[in-house]
C-alpha cells in the first residue's frame, strides 16, 4: 500500500473522529438544552399548579363570604318582611272603622285577610287621600299622655311626684248663672315639680323653772332635744345641713356663710363659726368612723384610691405641705366608703391603712406602694402557713390567686386605667389614620376589653346564677378574651417602639394585664376600679373649690365626715338628714354621760335607716 493511499486513510480517520466528536458535543448540548427546557417548564407547572391552588382558595373564600352575605341578605329580607306585615297591621289598626269590634285574640290569618281592605289601590286615585281623620289630626297637636295613668305630662315620666308633698291648684268655673248650662266632661290632671325656697328660723327655747316652797329647790322639766354643741348657737340640723353642704356638695364655709347671711338679711354666722363647729362636731363621731373601717376591712372585696390634699398650716413645720386622703371602699350587701388623711403618699401609709386585711381582694390602679405593701403581708401570712402548714402549702399560697384570696390579699388591677390609654392615644393620634398600623393596634385593643365588658354586663343580667356559678361561667368566657389580648398586645410591641404614647399603653397593659385578670376570682369585683373614682371625685369636687385645708385636723375632719356622709349617699340615705340623726343621738348619749367605746356604733349604720324615716323624725 502506498504511502499516499495511508496518509487518505490517516486524514479521513481523522476526520470521522473530528466529525464524531463534534457530533457527541452537539448532542450533549442538545441534552443539557433538553434538560435546561424541562426543568424550567417544570417550575413553570409547578408555579401555575400554586397559581392555581391559590385560586381555588380564594375561590372558596369567596363561595364562604357569598354564602354568609347571602345569609345576611335573607335574614335582611325575613326582617323586612316582619316590618311590612307589623306595619300593615298598624296601619289596619290606625285606619280601619272604630265601630268594628276587634278581639285581641284574634287570629293573623284574618287579620291579614282583613287587611286587604286597606292596602291602596294604585289605579284608584282616591285612594291616595287615605289619611287619619281631622280628630285624628286633632288629637296628635295635644300633647302626649304620660306614664302616670291620668296625668297629662307631655310624655315625661312623673311616677317620682307620688313621693313628693303635694300642693294642688284648681280651677273651675264659680260663676253660677253658667253652670245651669254647662256638662261636665272631665277633670284635667297636670302635674309639675315646684321649688319651694330654703328659710332659716329662730328655734326659741323657753324653760319654766319653779321652786319647791318646803325644800327651796329649783324644778324644771328635763329637755328632749340636746345640742351636739352645748349653748351652741347652732343646732343640730343646722349644723348637720352645713357640713353636707361643705363635704358633698362642695360649698366652703365662706359661701355659705354669705349665702345664709343673705337670706336672713343680716350677720348670722361667719366662716369661723362653721368651721369650729366642724371640728368640734367631728370630735364626737370618731367612733362612727372607726367602725366604718371595721366594716369596710372586713369585706371580701375592696376598692382602694388616693388623691392629694394641700395643708398650708402642717402642724410639725407651720408650712404648707401636699397630703393625700386615702379610700378604700365595699361594694357588698351594705356598701362603705372610708376615707383617712395621710401627711405622703409612701407605702408606710398604705400598710398601715391595709393592715386589718385579710382574705380579701384589693382592687387598685398600678401604683407601686399598694403592690408592694400587699406582696409584704403576702410574705407574712406565707411564713404563717408555712410554720402550720409546711412550705410546700406556703409556696402554693404565694403561686395560687385563689389561696391569696381565701388567706392573704389578692391584687387586682383596674382595666379603665389601662384602656384609657389606649383611648386618649386613639382619639388624639390614631383616629383619622385609618391605614396606620397604630389605628389598627388601638382598635383592635379596645375591641377586646369591649368584649370584657359585655361578657360582664351578659352574666350580672342573669339572677339564675350563684355566686360560684356566675365566678365559673365569667372565667369560661373572660379567660380565653384575655389571653388573645395579652398574645396580641405582645405581637404588636415591636412595631410601635418608636411611637412613645402607644409604646406607653402597651407596656402599662403587658405589666398589669396578669394583676387585672385576678377579678375574675371575685364575684364583688368587676374589671376595673370605676366604682371607686367615682366616689373620690366628691373629694375632688369639694377641693376644687375648697383649694385646701388649713391644718392636718381640718384634713382628717374633711377624711371623718366624708367617710360618714358618702357611706349614707351610696346606701341611699339623704346625708343632711343622716347626719343630723347622728347629732341628735351622740348629743343624747352626751347627755347621758355614755362614753364613745360604750356606744353601739354598729346600730347607726346608714343600712339601718331609710331618707323618709329621717325626715319624719326630724325636729
């Protein structure tokens, strides 16, 4: 073979490898290519198939939100056609002849057979003059008849004037020559409240003496009435109506004093005189107030408040100095509200207020002195059971808000003050941003204490419950309300770092939220201290207009009377009239040389005593 035929050989071999390798690299492309297109349309199946599942969700969204609102519409229409079918008959009873005799126990299918009669005929245009008849017209421009069968009102309820000393006004025609030619029709009854103005008077006292003709001794009768002051100028109402009106409805010494001298036309009494007898009253009625704290500190459930209380002239330095009257309050069977002046606000003072208390719940706002004076006596009561009982029964104590309330103080927290925050920033921030996330945050807040409120407004409705029925079903409904707010609150902290107001209220709820949660333990207890701010605004009240109190004494006689006098308001007692049987009585037990401790203090409870006893006895 020739060398020129192996070298063709050579290059064509060549060649076929060159050809053969080109051919296993376009194939190899051509695979990866394939593989590069599958895997990709892969992903694009993949993504249409969630396309398409999502979809199919939303799809069944929407079959549920068309199935509700179809619900919604249909219940729409059922209401709509109770409202034609309730019209139809009022319309049959308005306008159908009054000579027809109807039954109330008539049946609906005549009474709708009935009312075709009525129904307007389009067609017919004198059916559009249907219309109430010119009495009809008539009657509608008098005025309207009130709840009181017989009393012409203009629909304002007068049932309180059965309660009323009554004056009666008549008029009727005298005239005798009209008489012979009139019918009588009716008597016209119209009641009104009328005013009679208050009148001081001049109780003058006169006393027969005589003398025995054999011994030489003077006689004369023993008198009935005794003064609270004796010799005093005042007397016992009066004093009693003055210290109302400086304690309750917030009147100083000084106006009154004015308001009196202006309505006797000359100087009667001054401030001075009404202040002294003030305090000279109140030294009498300490007893009265120690047995309001025994009441009110052996309740089950307590509501507890401070507030401050100026004192220009402080007994230790003769300067002024910022004290604080304390509350604390029952909402029982018998309702007691007790007030006491401190010199501060330190946690001294609330453990010495707090120190009769025992198997109670205390319910407060989050200031720290009650939170650490209650933990203290916790503490106390633990190593009390501890040493009767073992450590385990001491740590369960402390752990278990039940066995706080059955042998300790169970602390409670107020959700006014927490939802008030959430409020102000609400109304004041949030309001028009509806698209904000703090608008968002605060309504949803405020929804779910909404939810609190109606739970609890839900079971006090119901009187079927015991006290241990009504505890059960609260918490079966409150509990899991409370913990998608304390879960929701938590979730929603972060996203409000850098709003300070909001940021605010979330941190005041997550630290009080598990404290509130503790009413749900007692069935005197609802979710927030209301009950108790709304009986310290008569102090606050009293001090707006009052600015202060000159001395401590003053103070603690401001504590003393308010104590007396708002226990018998909030059982219901006219406190003028009570204070004034009070008067009257430690008066006679001066009289009588019985001492303060020997006095059943316990049988002058305002529970005792109804506003129309008081005022039938009064003298």
């Amino acid at each position: 073979m020739s060398n020129q035929l192996i070298e063709e050989l050579l290059a064509k071999n060549k060649a076929l490898q060159m050809a053969l390798k080109a051919s296993e690299s376009m194939r190899k492309s051509e695979e990866m290519r394939h593989k590069k297109a599958e895997r990709a349309m892969g992903e694009e199946i993949q993504r249409y198939v969630g396309e398409l599942q999502h979809y199919a969700e939303e799809v069944q969204t929407y079959t549920e939100e068309i199935q509700h609102y179809t619900e919604e519409l249909q219940r729409y229409k059922n209401i709509i056609e109770r409202l034609k079918e309730n019209f139809d008959i009022a319309r049959y009873l308005q306008y159908a002849s009054v000579s027809e005799k109807r039954r109330g126990g008539k049946d609906l299918k005549k009474l709708k057979e009935a009312l075709e009669e009525t129904r307007i005929d389009k067609t017919d245009c004198s059916d559009f003059d249907l219309g109430p008849s010119v009495e009809l017209e008539e009657k509608k421009e008098k005025k309207k008849w009130g709840r009181v069968e017989g009393v012409k009102t203009s629909g304002r309820n007068m049932e309180f004037c059965s309660s009323l000393e009554k004056e009666t006004i008549e008029y009727d025609i005298k005239a005798r020559d009209l008489i012979n030619e009139l019918v009588f029709v009716k008597k016209q009854v119209r009641n009104q409240v009328s005013y009679v103005p208050s009148h001081l008077r001049c109780r003058e006292i006169v006393t027969y003496i005589y003398k025995n003709k054999s011994t030489g001794k003077l006689v004369y009768a023993t008198p009935t009435q005794h003064d609270i002051i004796k010799g005093g100028k005042l007397t016992n109402g009066f004093i009693a109506a003055s210290i109302a009106d400086r304690i309750i409805w917030g009147l100083p010494f000084y106006r009154q004093s004015r308001r009196i001298n202006l309505m006797a036309g000359s100087t009667i009494v001054n401030a001075q005189l009404l202040t002294r007898s003030f305090l000279s009253v109140c030294g009498f009625l300490q007893g009265l107030g120690d047995e309001l704290y025994r009441q009110v500190t052996s309740s089950n459930a307590l509501h507890g408040d401070e507030t401050s209380c100026l004192v220009i002239h402080d007994d230790e330095s003769g300067s002024r100095k910022q004290g604080y009257l304390w509350m604390l309050s029952s909402n029982g069977k018998h309702p007691v509200s007790y007030c006491r002046f401190y010199p501060s606000r330190s946690s001294e003072c609330a453990k010495e207020l707090l120190s009769p208390c025992k198997s109670v719940a205390l319910q407060v706002d989050g200031y720290a002195a009650y939170a650490s004076v209650v933990k203290d006596m916790n503490t106390v009561f633990a190593k009390e059971i501890e040493a009767s009982e073992g450590k385990e029964e001491a740590e369960r104590f402390l752990r278990d808000s039940k066995e706080l309330l059955q042998k300790g103080i169970l602390l409670v927290g107020c959700m006014a003050h927490a939802r008030r925050r959430f409020y102000q920033v609400f109304e004041a921030i949030y309001k028009k941003k509806e698209a904000s996330e703090g608008y968002k945050t605060c309504t949803t807040v405020l929804d779910l204490i909404a939810q609190l409120y109606r739970i609890e407004d839900t079971l006090r409705l119901r009187e079927d419950l015991s006290e241990e029925e009504f505890i059960t079903a609260r918490k079966k409904e409150a509990i899991p309300v409370l913990r998608t707010l304390r879960s929701y609150v938590r979730e929603r902290e972060h996203l409000h770092t850098a709003e300070a107001k909001l940021s605010e209220a979330i941190r005041y709820l997550l630290n009080q939220i598990d404290t509130i949660a503790n009413y749900l333990e007692s069935a005197d207890l609802t979710p927030d201290n209301n009950a108790q701010e709304r009986l310290i605004k008569t102090i606050c009240t009293s001090r707006k207009n009052s600015l202060f109190a000159s001395t401590e004494e003053g103070a603690r006689a401001w504590a003393l009377m308010h104590s007396i006098l708002q226990t018998a308001m909030i059982n219901g007692v006219e406190p003028t009239a009570y204070l004034k049987m009070i008067l009257d009585k430690v008066a006679k037990a001066n009289h009588e040389e019985i001492l303060s401790k020997d006095m059943d203090w316990e049988r002058l409870m305002p529970w005792h005593y109804s506003t129309e006893r008081l005022l039938a006895d009064w003298k």
